[in-house]
C-alpha cells in the first residue's frame, strides 16, 4: 500500500454546517470528539435538518472556542448554543428550529433516495444513538480516491470540503485505494477503526458551499465510474489521540 499518513482532520460540530480542520484530536466510541454533537432540529416535525433536503445549512459555520461551540451565519453574525441562536437561526431558515445535543434527542433525519433528482421520494432514517451522525461515527477518505476521480472527471472541482471526511488520508497508490481496507483494521495515530463499509455518497456533495460552486457533475460521476461510492466508513475499535502527521498501517 506504501506509506499512508494523516493529512487533515475535519470536525463538524453542528450537523450539515461548515466544520472545522484541526491539528489533533481524540477518536472516541462517538467518533471525534465534538463532532455532530449538536443539530439544528425542526420544532413542528422533530426531525433533525440536513443539507441533504436543505443546502441552506451549508452556508453557516459552527467551531468550537474552548468548551463552547459557536455558529457563524452567512452575515456573520456569532452565536452560541441558547434562546439568541434559536431565534437567529429560525429567522434565518424560515422555519422554527432549536439548536439540541444529540445526547438529549433521538435524531432522525430526511433524504432523497436518488442521489441526483431532488424530486425523488424523501425516506427518514435514524442516527445512531447519540450522535446526529448519518451512518458511522469515521468517514475516511484518501487522496488517492480524490485524485482517481479528478482525472475521470477533470471538467469538475474535486475539493475535498465536498465530501466531509473525518481524517484524509494520504495515499500515494493509484486508484480508490481505501476500498481494499473494508472489513479489516486501520490503525491512525493511538486508535484502532474496523472499516466496514463504502461511504455512499449523496446530495451534499454537489451543493454550494462558500468558495465552491453547485455541480451536479460530482455526484453523477461517482455514480457512474465507481457505484456512487467514494470512502469508507469505520467505527472506533480502540480510542485514541489522532494528529496530522500520524503514519496509518492497514491490516
């Protein structure tokens, strides 16, 4: 596989915002520390919103300062957690939201089952308990899947941001080289994920996001050149600190 090591890690704080890119973090059983802890749930219907069925999300951002998550809005107005940003928030999206902890809700969340037409029927699925996650607590990517779909579709802008990884992984191989890792081990940094799963990929990759545009040709070529596929997902066997930087062995 030759030498793999870690070059970015990605937390999202707030589901379906901009996230943050840090130096270090912590893979616990949830996932990185911090990451979808928090969701921005509709009032009326209870479910949690996603960028899937409302792109809007995609133009705010959520960090966190300490102990405190803050979100930014477009205007770039900051808030966190409580009655202002509730308030600020509805206002924003047109609709009454409330800002949760996953800890304190059963998340549910909507999606179209066709990952190119928006007219496709909705399903509402769960989050895995306790988190706002879609699926897995890890999503890992490689450079090697995102340069494999550059040179199958260069007309279209390949940012990694597209696709909201957990750890980006750099891989000198050829080809999607993380699908060889499904059903083994990866160990990254002090913690050890069993892969389990492709990351299929849906609606959010091709959304605007600030300094990238719509394109619908992402998503329509990771259809067609490799299943609608493009990562892996894995869950925390072993916790521990992971920081850019880190080697990554397989197997």
């Amino acid at each position: 596989m030759g030498d793999l090591r870690i070059a970015g890690i990605y937390r999202y704080p707030v589901k379906s915002l901009q996230g943050e890119g840090l130096a270090a973090g912590v893979l616990t059983e949830q996932g990185l520390r911090g990451d979808r802890r928090w969701g921005l749930v509709d009032v009326d219907t209870g479910r949690v919103l996603s960028a899937k069925t409302e792109p809007l999300l995609m133009q705010a951002t959520a960090y966190t300062d300490g102990e405190v998550v803050r979100i930014r809005l477009p205007e770039g107005e900051l808030f966190a957690p409580g009655p202002e940003a509730d308030a600020a928030l509805s206002a924003w999206l047109g609709r009454p939201v409330r800002l949760e902890n996953a800890a304190a809700t059963e998340g549910r969340f909507e999606m179209n089952v066709d990952n190119v037409d928006d007219a496709s029927p909705v399903i509402e699925l769960p989050c895995p308990p306790g988190t706002f996650f879609d699926a897995a607590p890890v999503h890992l990517l490689t450079t090697a899947s995102v340069r494999a779909m550059q040179q199958r579709e260069p007309a279209s802008a390949w940012n990694v941001r597209r696709f909201r990884p957990t750890l980006l992984i750099e891989a000198a191989a050829d080809g999607f080289a993380e699908d060889e890792w499904i059903g083994g081990t990866v160990r990254v940094g002090g913690a050890e994920l069993a892969v389990f799963a492709p990351t299929v990929r849906c609606r959010m990759t091709v959304h605007e996001q600030p300094g990238i545009e719509r394109d619908l040709g992402v998503i329509t070529a990771v259809n067609r050149d490799h299943g609608g596929n493009l990562g892996v997902y894995a869950v925390v066997r072993t916790p521990g600190r992971v920081a850019v930087g880190d080697d990554v062995t397989v197997g």
